[in-house]
C-alpha cells in the first residue's frame, strides 16, 4: 500500500490572497535565457516571449499581479500578488508545486528570514478550516502554471529547444522587511552573476 503523498505547501493559508517569492528553473539549470553582460540579463528569443508572458499577466489572469522579477540564464524570480477578491471561484484540488528539497541545493534564495517557515507565526486552526484549506489549489499554481505552459507551447510551435524544471518553489512573503528583503535580492540578482557574454546559451 503505498503512503499518501504530503503536500508541501501550506496547509494553513488557501493561496487565494497574499503576496508570494516565486523561483522557477528551468530543466537541467540550462542557460534557455539569455546571458548576463555587466549586470545585465541579454534575452534570448525565449527570454523575450517569456518577458512578454510576464508583463502581460493580468490579460489571462486578472486576478494576479506581477510588480517584480527578474529574468536569469537559467530562472527566474517573481514577485506575485493574487487579489482574492478577483478570483472567479475556488479551486477543489490540492496541487504539490514547490521544489523538492532534493532539487533546492541549487536553487537561489534571498535570506535565512525568508526561508524560514511562515506558519510558525500562525495560530492553529480547527480541523474543518484545516480540510477545506488543504482541498484548494490554488490560484498561484494557476498562473504559474499558465506561465509555463505558454513559454513551452511557444517553444515548441518554433521548434526552440527548452524544458523547464518541472515543479517550481513558492515562498509566502510574510511582512514588509521580508517583502524589501526580497525585492533587493531581486533587483540585484544578475549583478551577482558571473559574466558568460561569450559562453552562454
């Protein structure tokens, strides 16, 4: 008999309404993106399309909203903000969709407060709140999931080799010095990244 598969995510928070550090990698860590020169991400033409993706969010998904994020070689870094009261229903499926801790060795992150668990500073609940909570899906793996899915369709209608990891990590963003944290670790992420004008993909 095999075990039931725990979710990573949250069980206390619904996902529908908060602000959340999104990394996504792409499959292998290849370099599909682009090349970073003097702190600049260069796009490849999949960059660019996965750019267009990114700025134009809100024509899919209306109820979400991305004020930051930077595109690297080989990921990228989002700041997403879902508007609970924008989204057309609830989700009844649980999806897994973070980064197994096998795949995390390599992944960035911005400090140890923000990766700390943030459901240490949230009072228990009652089971029943518990159980519906655990049964949404939601809205965040919707756009993230559109996102990705939209890049591949691209990639594979232009005959681009791509792939993309295929989970991604998600982190609730709990307070505003983590939000600034987390900003700054965005902002300044392609100046930490070694050139490879000349090496990369």
């Amino acid at each position: 008999m095999l075990r039931e598969r725990k979710s990573p995510r949250a069980k206390w928070h619904n996902y529908s309404g908060a602000e959340y550090f999104i990394t996504i990698c792409t499959k292998n860590r290849e370099h599909f993106f682009g090349t970073v020169c003097n702190g600049m991400t260069q796009l490849t033409e999949i960059g660019k399309y996965l750019d267009e993706q990114i700025k134009n969010v809100q024509t899919r998904y209306p109820y979400a909203e991305i004020p930051l994020y930077v595109i690297m070689p080989n990921h990228i870094h989002l700041l997403v903000r879902i508007d609970g009261d924008k989204t057309p229903y609830d989700r009844r499926r649980d999806v897994a969709c973070r980064v197994p801790e096998t795949e995390k060795q390599n992944t960035a992150q911005p400090s140890d407060a923000a990766r700390s668990d943030a459901a240490r500073d949230v009072p228990t609940r009652g089971n029943a709140y518990m159980q519906n909570i655990a049964n949404h899906q939601g809205w965040l793996s919707v756009c993230i999931g559109g996102i990705k899915s939209s890049v591949t369709k691209y990639a594979n209608e232009q005959k681009i080799y791509f792939g993309w990891q295929t989970r991604f990590h998600d982190h609730i963003v709990r307070n505003q010095d983590e939000m600034n944290k987390i900003a700054e670790y965005i902002v300044n992420n392609p100046l930490k990244w070694e050139n490879d004008c000349f090496y990369g993909k």
